[in-house]
C-alpha cells in the first residue's frame, strides 16, 4: 500500500481537504448545527474542545495513524463535517475511515454517500488499500445504517471495547470491505449519487 499522503479530493458539491487549525471556527459552527457533542455515541467536539480535537488528528498525523479531512460545502467552501482515515497499517494494506460526522443541516443528504465515496475510491485505487474498515458505538443505529448503506459488511462486535466521552465503555461494531468487493460497491454508489431525486 502507499503511505497515506496529504491530499485533495473532489467531487460534486463535497470537497476534503486536510484538517488544519484554519478550520477550527467552521468546524465549530458545523458542531454547533444541532449540537452534536450531546451526542454521547459520537466523537464530535464540543465548541471549546474544537483546537484540542485538530491538534489531537495533527499529533496522530504526525505519528502516522491519521490523516484527518475538513468536509467541505464545494461552493462555499463552508466546512460542513469531518472524516478522517485511521489506524493506518501499511503492512498488511489496511486502514478505516472513521471520526466522521456532519452538520446536522448536511445530515440525510448526499454529502456522507459522496465523501465516502472519494475517500473508498482513494483508499483501493490509488493507495492500494486490500481493506478499508469501520468501527462504531454499538448503539449510533444511525451510524451502523449508513456503514451498511455504503456496502460494507458487518464483521462482528468487540464488546467492552472502548471508552466513550461520559466514562462508560461501549460494545464496538466493525464493519469492513475487502478490494475485490469494491468494484461492485462503486457502481452501486455511483447510482445512487447519479439517479434522478
């Protein structure tokens, strides 16, 4: 697999663009839209917290684990959410798209589809990636639906797996889609970013 270089990816209406401290007020307002960080199942900042959480993606950038992305509105440029690629592992050709979440006004629209999309599309075609994976709180149904949407398969559950932001320990549902896979999953995707609404 290639390393996971900064870069830009485009399509439509949606733009992702490497996560740097400039971001952090749009990504703060984005939060701010239906104030996500009550969320207790999610990861988003709160306002306060939102420098904290672009020096945290830089740090692990750094370290080679993340690379994190501002979701941007094309157009505007108005960020609108965040994704990001992590636990990179090279070796054995392998990463997860995870830490994603939107304004609650871009939610049920085809902004995830698309990012997702781009970010898949990068991963096994020009990074070579054999697997791309996801993980999320056992109990963000909303997030298991859109994995499951984007084609990806559910592999199992690691319970007692992880932390939440309130101190309890959540079950982690995985989910994953191996190359081989990707070719049907992209024509699926690119009918539903193309037919008629």
């Amino acid at each position: 697999m290639k390393p996971v270089d900064d870069v830009v990816l485009a399509r439509g209406l949606v733009r992702l663009v490497p996560l740097g401290l400039e971001h952090e007020a749009g990504l703060a307002a984005a939060a701010a839209d239906g104030a996500l960080w009550d969320l207790r199942v999610t990861s988003v900042p709160e306002p306060a917290q939102t420098r904290s959480y672009i020096e945290t993606a830089l740090r692990m950038r750094a370290e080679g684990h993340r690379l994190a992305f501002a979701v941007l509105d094309a157009q505007t440029s108005e960020v609108i959410g965040s994704s990001s690629y992590h636990d990179i592992a090279p070796a054995v050709e392998r990463l997860e798209i995870g830490y994603t979440w939107y304004a609650k006004s871009r939610q049920r629209s085809a902004v995830n589809t698309t990012a997702k999309w781009l970010l898949m599309q990068h991963a096994f075609e020009t990074l070579g990636a054999q697997l791309v994976g996801w993980r999320t709180d056992n109990y963000n149904f909303a997030s298991q639906a859109a994995i499951a949407r984007l084609g990806a398969r559910r592999d199992g559950v690691l319970r007692h797996h992880a932390l939440r932001r309130d101190g309890t320990v959540r079950d982690t549902v995985m989910y994953s889609l191996a190359a081989g896979e990707w070719p049907e999953v992209k024509a699926h995707l690119e009918h539903q970013l193309t037919r008629p609404r």
